[in-house]
C-alpha cells in the first residue's frame, strides 16, 4: 500500500507540473449523480452548463464525473482528475462519506477541493489534511446551533432523534447531542437508518414510545420525508424539525401534506422572495437562477446552487492567483488555494462567507434563517 501510494505521488508530480501550453483553467466535478445521492447530485450536474466559460481572460474547462453516491468511486474520480486530466481545482463531491476520502486526494496532489457536502468535519478541525479543503454549504454545527435555540426558545424540553447513518446524520447527532443539554433540552433517543432504506417504521414507532414533544430530523434530499411520513402515518402530532438538507421541492412534492410545518435553519436562497428586492442575497439568487434557466428551462434548487457558489469562490480567486502563476502548475493551484482562504464577506446562496486560516466554511448565523413549509411552500419565518 505505501509503494501504491508513493507511486500515485510521483506520477501525481511529474503529470502535473507538466505545461499548459492552452493555459486552459481546468476545474474538476464530482458529484453524486446517481444512487442515494442523486437528488443532491442531478441538479449539480445540469448546473454546469450555467456556470462561466471564462474567468480573469482564461478559458475554463469544467470535468465532471459521477461518483455513484459511492466513497470509492469518488476516491477514484478524484485521482484521475488530478492525474489524468491535470486539473487546478476539485469541486465535491455532493455527500460527506464521498467527500472525506477525497481530502486524502487533495492533499497529497496539492489541490484545493469546495466540497458541496456538508458536515463540519469536513473542514474541522483545521489540520494539515483540512489546509486544501474548503466548503460552501454552512457547517452543521451552525445550523444545529441556530435550530435548537429556536426549539429551546419555543418551550420545548424533549426531542426524539432520527437521522441517517453517514456523516451527515452523526455530525448532526453530535451537535445535538452536544448543545441539547446546554438550552435544557434532553434527547430521547438516537434513531438512525440507511439513505437507501425505505421503510423506518420501527425508528419511528421507538421515537413515538418515548413521547418526545418534538423529532429532529436529520437527512437530506428526498429520504429525509421518510421519517416524517412514518412519524405522521402512526400518528404522532408534535412538532418536527429538519435540517437545511431537505431544502429541495421535491421534499415538498414527495412529502405533500405529511412534510406541512417542517421547520428547519437552512440558507436565503430558500427564501429570497421573501426578502426585500435589494437584499444582496436575493440579487446573489437571481443571478444564479437567471444562469440556470437560460440552459435548463426549469428552476434550480439548492443543491445545484452549491456548486455555483463554489465556482463563485473560485471566480474570486482566480484572477490574483493568475497573478502568481499560470495554470497547471503546483504554483497556480497553491495560490488559489490562499486566494480561497482571503475571501471576505462574499455573498452567495447559502451565505455571507469570510473565509481565513482557521475557518474554511466562513459563515456566522446571519447566514441561519428560519424557514417552515407552509401551504407546499418554503416561507421565511418572521
């Protein structure tokens, strides 16, 4: 294994400081397209054709891959990328367990990776191994923090827990579980299940026999209607709590009247018709989704916008770092990865972003907005 991984590294150096005689800017995707994951990675993929073809007077050549909803295949997407097509950049992949093995690449390679994924320990804690990796979704921990103060504040004293049995869903068990006691509130249980499954009845009925007052939810995507449906199926009436990962219509569409009255902390593209015409979170939306129909006809949703606020970091990034050094050099990718670190108050779909050294998520709870479906839509709540 260690001559497999000494190998890789050599072949990693020699293909990629050979020159870009195009001086193409070559951007690597990966996503999770299909499996599990898909609902998440489907819409990034057909955001790619809305994303620029040319930055800082460079042409941007976009290599996307589908990595199957699978951590391997991401691991794998991710070494060609920078072996074989000699990318300056890695953008995902679209699921935390994917993304984790992916670090590794970047690392070794010496690429800056924006992952799309969005567990905390994507990025934290800081380490040498989290230097080249950054992430556009807000950390969990934020998001966890900003909806149990709400649920505390609210007079809630019990909470039930399901969630799924990756790293998005034990990210979040930790934070609950974490900060729960410190707002008075007790966790009852600690239910979890497998994206693919597609019953969770015995979850469900484990959460109802401990007559919580409300139920975290923590999944992403369409699974994330599941729990609540079975919840709402045998009857149970409290409130139920989700996580900004269920900010998709088809959440809505799937989950028709047993997801009415989710509420969740999730980012202002949700709700941007909800804010004032000038807010420059709704203007960071309009842009996007005016980029998006243009090529696809239908509306975007948040998954795809983050990949566009990904390319939008690398937008910024880009034209300093093209000061440095020309692309397909270690140099160019080295300066865009400090020119993603110098970010500062950026606005984007899922946030106001100040990256630094210690902070490679850069979002505060102004960037938390408390949002409930409400008549089949997603409203902000005032």
């Amino acid at each position: 294994m260690k001559l497999a991984l000494a190998g890789f590294g050599i072949v990693a150096s020699a293909l990629l400081v050979a020159p870009n005689a195009k001086a193409d800017i070559k951007v690597g995707v990966v996503v999770s397209a299909s499996g599990p994951g898909s609902a998440l990675g489907q819409p990034q993929m057909r955001a790619i054709a809305a994303l620029p073809k040319e930055i800082g007077g460079e042409k941007i050549v976009y290599v996307p891959l589908d990595d199957e909803s699978d951590p391997t295949k991401g691991t794998q997407n991710a070494r060609r990328l920078v072996i074989q097509d000699g990318v300056d950049i890695l953008i995902g992949s679209s699921l935390t367990p994917v993304t984790m093995p992916m670090l590794d690449v970047a690392v070794e390679s010496k690429t800056p990776i924006i992952s799309l994924a969005a567990a905390t320990a994507i990025v934290q804690p800081m380490d040498d191994r989290r230097r080249w990796a950054f992430k556009v979704v807000p950390n969990d921990d934020l998001m966890a923090g900003a909806i149990l103060k709400h649920i505390a504040k609210s007079g809630i004293k019990t909470l039930g827990y399901i969630g799924v049995s990756d790293g998005y869903g034990e990210g979040y068990y930790k934070e609950v579980s974490r900060l729960a006691p410190t707002l008075g509130l007790t966790v009852t249980t600690h239910e979890v299940y497998a994206r693919a499954d597609t019953s969770v009845t015995g979850q469900a009925l484990k959460v109802i026999g401990t007559s919580p007052e409300a139920v975290f939810i923590a999944s992403a995507g369409t699974p994330a209607v599941l729990p609540q449906e079975a919840l709402r199926e045998r009857g149970y009436s409290g409130k139920i709590f989700q996580t900004h990962g269920v900010a998709s219509e088809e959440f809505i569409k799937l989950g028709g009247a047993n997801v009415e009255g989710a509420v969740f902390t999730g980012e202002a593209f949700t709700i941007a018709q909800d804010l004032p015409a000038n807010d420059p979170f709704r203007q960071v939306r309009e842009e996007f989704v005016a980029s998006y129909e243009k090529v696809n006809g239908g509306k975007p949703n948040i998954f795809a916008a983050h990949l566009w606020d990904a390319i939008a970091l690398f937008k910024r990034a880009v034209p300093n770092a093209l000061k440095a050094a020309k692309p397909g050099t270690p140099e160019f990718r080295t300066a865009l990865r400090d020119e993603l670190e110098r970010g500062k108050d950026v606005y984007l779909n899922n946030g106001l972003s100040t990256m630094s050294s210690t902070d490679h998520n850069g979002y505060d709870e102004r960037s938390a907005f408390l949002i409930k479906v409400e008549g089949s839509k997603f409203r902000l709540v005032r």
